[in-house]
C-alpha cells in the first residue's frame, strides 16, 4: 500500500511539473523552471504558472 501511493504522487507531481513546463513554454519562458514549480509545488504550481504573465508582455 505504502509504495503504490508513493509512485501514484510521483506519478501527480511529474504529470503536474510537465503541465506547468507546457505554460511556461507557451509564455516564453523557461521549460526547466516550470517543470520544478509544477513537480514542488503541485497545484499552486500551477497557480503560480498560469497568473505569470507573458515574458514577451513584460519586456516591452
């Protein structure tokens, strides 16, 4: 029981580190960096993501 729900959270946290990696990548900025705020911090990471603006926005 122990270790199906650890690789069930692996499982959530890497699915949302790559969901994150994806919004980041469509606002310009760093792959890398959104898949780790997606994988650390789960849901708020994808809080965090989607209330980022655009990095092509912000340099204007």
């Amino acid at each position: 029981m122990t270790s199906s729900l650890f690789f069930l959270s692996l499982a959530m946290a890497v699915g949302f580190g790559a969901w994150c990696a994806y919004i980041f990548e469509r606002k310009g900025r760093d792959r890398r960096a959104g898949f780790w705020v997606g994988f650390l911090f789960g849901v708020f990471g994808l809080l965090i993501a989607s209330l980022l603006s655009s990095k092509k926005d912000s340099q204007s």
